[in-house]
C-alpha cells in the first residue's frame, strides 16, 4: 500500500500506477450530482468556497448512516471532472468506468482517479471529523470538508491509462 496525503501535487502522485493500492490520508472534500455542477460554475466565476490546489474530491453524500462512493460516470458528476482538474482537483474518488475524455482531462494535468470499495462501515470509521462548507440546501449531498485517515483505494486512472 501507498500511502498518500491531501491536498497533494502531481509530483506526489506521478510514481503511482493503474492498479496501485492506496491509503489516503488528509482533508478530502465531498459532492455528487447536486453540488458539483454549481461547484464548477462557482470556480468558473471566482467565487470557489475553498482552494482546490491539490484537493481531492469524493463522489459521496455525507449523512449520520455513512458514506460510500456514488457512480462517477453519472452524467453531473463525470462532466464536472475536466473543469475541476483543470481547477486544481488532483484526486478524483468514486467508482465506474470514465469515458476516454475524462481520461485524458486527468492526464494533462496530472491528476487521478481512484477507486473505492463500497463499504461505508469501514470508510465511516476512518472519517476524524467533518464540516459543511457549501451549498447546505443541498442536504446530504451538500459541499463537506472531511479529515480522513486510511482511506483504501486503487488507482484506476494515471498517466492517461485505465484499469477498466
């Protein structure tokens, strides 16, 4: 297992390859359908709630009973991709196949996407605390900060190849 810390940069995550396992450790954000369209729209007008160099991104709503990754390839979700790597999103968090075009927005600037089993007990119990930052009208699937430890995952995206 590779151990790795968020934020991050490209130099941290250039040595890792489609099919690393990964522990991630640090402060990783959370959005899915709902948040990260508005999200995008925010950094495209300037008005991001938090600075996106080298954070991460989980595909997951954050409620009292857990959480676990949401379907990547969700339409809202996928297309907010390119524009949040492009924004300074390093590592992208979910589960799914990406289309070759997402694929290679990661790629041109150094970013990842990785893998989670889902199974909420486990990645619930490593969450050390949580925050909402943005867009609370959203519920549980509002804009959250969380401070994770151990989080497992597979790289299934580096350097413009695919596990799947």
């Amino acid at each position: 297992m590779k151990e790795i810390r968020a934020p991050s940069t490209a130099a941290n995550l250039e040595s890792l390859e489609v099919g690393d396992r990964i522990l991630l450790s640090g402060k990783i954000y959370t959005g899915r359908d709902a948040v990260l369209p508005r999200l995008v729209e925010a950094v495209k007008s300037g008005r991001s709630p938090v600075d996106l160099k080298g954070a991460a991104i989980m595909h997951t709503a954050v409620s009292d009973a857990g959480i676990a990754p949401t379907s990547s390839n969700k339409e809202d979700i996928e297309e907010s991709i390119p524009s949040l790597a492009s924004a300074g999103v390093l590592i992208h968090i979910g589960k799914g196949a990406l289309k070759d075009e997402t694929i290679h927005a990661l790629d041109e600037v150094g970013a990842i996407f990785v893998v989670m089993p889902p199974v909420a007990a486990l990645l619930t119990s490593r969450v050390r605390s949580k925050k909402l930052v943005a867009y609370k009208e959203e519920g549980i699937e509002a804009f959250y900060e969380l401070e994770v430890e151990g989080f497992p995952g597979i790289v299934a995206i580096a350097h413009g190849k695919s596990i799947i």
